[in-house]
C-alpha cells in the first residue's frame, strides 16, 4: 500500500521549484457569477495569493453575492468603480477608456491581469475575441464553445498576433489535468511506464441519475439546438483526458500520437415521453402529478427532501433559485421551502413560445416531457496506428538518439446518466506489462511478471474534482506571475505551467465535433481527413 501526495507530471516539476514572485498580487476578473464562476473565486482565494478585483453579472443578487465574498467584504468606504459590472460589454468599455485615459498621462485604477469567462457557452465566443485584442490572460469554463466554427473564431482571435502565436496565457477547464489523482496516473502511465507499452484504455463517466436529469433533461443543456450535445457540454474533457494520456507529447515523447480515427453510438434512451409512466396522465409538472410519490424522479424528492429539507441550499437546489441560500439563513426553513416550491410550480403550456420555453431551465417540470434531446448513453471508439519517433536522451531533451515505435492502441469512452455514483470517473488501462483500474480514489497497479498488485491512494485535497479546479487555479495564476514579474515567455509559461497549448485545446474539441458526426452518420471518421477538412483549412482561411 502507498499513500502519495500530489505528484507534479513533467512539465509542472520545474515550475513547482520556482520562487513565488514578491511584486504585486495577480488582478482577476470573473464574468458570470454562476456556479463555475464562485467555484473559480473561491479557488483563486484558498489556494493563491492573487486577489478577485472585479465581477461581470447581470444579475443583481448572484454579482452581490460574489462580491461580497470575495471583492468588497472588507470595504468599509464606497465601491470603486472597476469592481462591478452588469455585463461584459460594460467591462470592455471600462478597460478601453481606462487604458485611453492611461495612454493620455491620467492617473487611473490599475488594470487586470486575467479574465476567468464562466458565462453559458453559447456566449464563450463572443466574449474571448471582444476581449482578444487588449491582451489579457484568459481561463475560460469548458466547453470552449458550442460549434466547431466558434472555437476556430477564438483560435484565430487569439493567434491574431504579429507572431501568429498567442501573446496571453490561455487556459481551459479541463480540470481533470489537475487533480493530484490524474497527474499521478499520468506519470505511473507515461513517465514510469508501470504497465510498459499502453494497448487500450477504457474510461466511463458515471453522471449520476439524478444529476443528469438536473442539468441535461430539465437544466440549461437540455437541447442541442439550444446550446450543444452532452458529448461537449458534459463530457469534453474526458475526451481531453483520454487524447492527455494517448496523444499529449511528455518528457519521453516529443510529438503528438495522433489518432487514426473515431467513431461513436449513443441516443437517447430514457427521458422521453414514451417512457413515461401511465400513472402521470398528462401532467407535465411534479408538483401536480398524480405520480409524484411513487417517482424517483420527483422534482420535490430531490430539490426539497433530498437536500433542503435538510438545511443544505447549496447546489444543487441554488441552481433552482439563486436566492434561496440567503431565504434560508434569514428567514428560515418554511420560508425557504415555499420558496422552492413555488419556482418548481412553473410550467409552460402549449401557448408557451418555443423561445420562452428554450431560455430557461424548469427545474419542476416532467423528466419525460421536457423536450430534451441530448444523449443519455453515449460511447466513443478511438484508434491509433503504429508510428516511429526518435526517443528523447533524458539528459538533453534537443537530442533523438534512437528510434522507438509506438503502439498501435485503442480508447473508449463511456458517457451513462444512469449510475449511483456522481461524476466519479473510473476506468481500466490495458498495457504490454500490466494493467491499471482507476477511479477517482484510488489507482490500482497489477503486474503480469510479479503477479503482484501495487494500490497508490492519490492525496484528496477537497474542493471541485477532486482538487482539480484549485490545481488548475495555481497553475493559471502561476503562469500569469511567471509572464509578469519573472520574464518568462508566454510559450514557455505556457507549457510549465499551463501544460497545454491552445492547439490541444482545439484537438480534444475538434475530436468531440468528429465523434458527434461519426454518431449522426453511424461511420468510422478517418481522423486525418477529417482535421484536414475541417480545421486545417479553416485556420489557413
């Protein structure tokens, strides 16, 4: 048995021995005050020394709430005037007219250093290319966005430089590549090479029964006319996994293992009306259907029994209403669960526009007439061929002096609502030496030779995934620091820091994007033609 704390993989190990800057602290803004967006503040304040100075929210009581948290809590005198915005747009002409005044010899507020954009994704886009031109450093919620076309926009935005490369830091919420559980695996997989040469992985995101029906039958990404299909919305980032396992260039690998192809199956296979129990009649809406106690997807069963009957108003019942943490502190139970019951009560009709309908969740409506229509069961093939590289002397890093192969090898992915445990990824890793099983607890090594079997119990720091959003947290502001007040290159913090270019970030998305039409088209998509069709020749556009 072993018990590790958090390993640093390749890239990070260095940047971990570097002094911490003593200069100013890292300026942040957050827009979007959601969920992701307090997630991010509360990470920036536990685990660095950089500070929350403004916050991007139209509405009122989620900006005040953040705010007061993380911005002016200590503020006894007035507010200044760059620590809250309505909306994005109003930060965009504060900092141009700021920087004018600036330029013109005015004495002004400082600046910021970074932007964390956790807006809906639909929004992504249109906000990381506005605020492309003044430079500064980016983390942006997954999914970059919902179309292939808008992540190529923000690529291009971003790269619209002088040198053609990004003159910023950019990160994206793949926090997966940041919890001391994952980091760990990936050294045992690549650095130590504990189970030899990789043959398969296969690797499943249990969603949790009730959490899917929360975000993707009833929540903001039910449709994927209205914002994209749950292979992006939920699960890209465990495509970004697989490709940071199979594909990602590390210490002993100098390039990319590209994939030779993809294909993919999956509907949906439950939330619709012909599962609808015969009991429920025509009623649309929990609180009034004459089935209500006997199904577990009651909407009063989960909001109100589930969680704020007992005294938690967190997520995920803030979602339903985002004032009802404050209903419960100030005045009380009852209060609160009229509260919620009364915004579980609303419903829409047949005379409800469809536009009325697609701009909202309805946390209390039916699971089975919701009018969803993103996969519920989902899996995903890829392939690699075998390929020759030069292998890495570890001592020069410049230097191939041999040539090694690498494997051909398979991936699949596994994307079910349908499961007790919540987000909880596991999986098993197939190599020519051993083989690995994985959750989000524990990684287990067995060894074909010795037939002797190695448990490591990765360190649990708390927090988002597994420790995951505070790690990527540091390592954005880290990256920030080192571009700032070290003298180190974007590229450079880029890759120590960060550990992922923005071309990665284009290659897990892109690969989403391909697998979706390999499900659509029920074929096998040949990678190469595809990327070729379909990015290459629109970046050189």
């Amino acid at each position: 048995m072993q018990n590790h704390n958090l390993p640093l993989p390749d890239s990070y190990a260095h940047a971990e021995n570097q002094e911490e800057p003593k200069a100013s602290a890292i300026r942040l803004l957050i827009i979007g005050a959601g969920s992701r967006g307090t997630a991010y503040a509360r990470a920036v304040t536990e685990s660095t020394s950089a500070i929350i100075s403004s916050v991007a929210e139209p509405i009122p009581f989620k900006r005040e709430a953040l705010g007061k948290k993380y911005i002016w809590a200590n503020d006894k005198g007035a507010r200044q005037e760059d620590q809250e915005f309505d909306t994005w747009q109003d930060f965009l002409h504060y900092e141009t007219t700021r920087r004018r005044r600036q330029e013109a010899g005015e004495r002004v507020l400082p600046g910021v250093d970074g932007v964390f954009v956790c807006v809906l994704d639909e929004l992504h886009a249109e906000i990381i290319t506005a605020l492309a031109p003044l430079g500064l450093h980016v983390m942006s919620e997954k999914p970059l966005a919902t179309t292939l076309g808008d992540c190529l926009r923000i690529y291009k935005s971003l790269t619209a430089t002088s040198s053609g490369k990004p003159e910023a830091v950019f990160s994206i919420g793949h926090v997966l590549r940041y919890s001391p559980h994952n980091m760990l695996l990936r050294t045992l997989l690549l650095e130590e090479e504990v189970v030899g040469d990789i043959i398969s992985i296969e690797h499943v995101e249990p969603v949790g029964w009730w959490h899917f029906s929360h975000s993707y039958v009833r929540g903001n990404w039910r449709k994927e006319s209205v914002t994209a299909p749950s292979l992006l919305t939920k699960s890209c980032h465990d495509i970004d996994f697989i490709l940071w396992m199979l594909c990602s260039p590390s210490l002993r690998r100098s390039s990319a293992h590209l994939p030779a192809s993809v294909a993919s199956t999956g509907s949906l296979s439950y939330f619709k009306k012909s599962r609808k129990p015969k009991l429920a009649g025509a009623a649309t809406n929990c609180l009034s259907c004459p089935a209500e106690k006997e199904c577990m997807y009651s909407a009063k069963k989960i909001y109100n029994e589930r969680y704020l009957a007992k005294g938690n108003a967190s997520w995920p019942v803030k979602i339903v209403d985002p004032e009802i943490e404050d209903c419960l502190v100030t005045q009380g139970p009852d209060a609160a669960e009229e509260k919620l019951l009364k915004r579980l009560a609303e419903d829409y009709t047949e005379a409800t526009s469809q536009s009325e309908i697609d701009k909202r969740p309805w946390f209390g409506r039916c699971v089975y007439e919701s009018g969803n229509d993103v996969c519920d069961d989902q899996t995903v093939m890829l392939s690699w061929n075998e390929e020759t590289l030069p292998l890495l002397n570890d001592n020069d890093s410049s230097v191939g002096v041999q040539t090694q192969a690498r494997g051909a090898k398979t991936a699949s992915f596994h994307m079910i609502a349908f499961t007790e445990n919540q987000c909880q990824r596991r999986g098993r890793v197939y190599g020519t030496k051993g083989e690995i099983e994985y959750d989000s607890q524990i990684i287990r090594i067995h060894d074909f030779s010795t037939g002797h079997t190695d448990v490591h119990y990765p360190s649990q720091p708390g927090g988002g995934h597994g420790g995951g959003d505070a790690g990527l947290v540091r390592q954005y502001i880290r990256a920030i620091e080192a571009v700032r007040n070290q003298g180190v290159s974007v590229k450079e913090a880029q890759d120590l820091y960060i550990g992922c270019s923005l071309e990665e970030v284009i290659r897990s998305h892109a690969m989403v994007f391909a697998a979706e039409q390999a499900r659509r088209e029920k074929k096998v998509i040949d990678w190469k033609d595809w990327w070729i069709s379909n990015v290459q020749s629109h970046v050189a556009a």
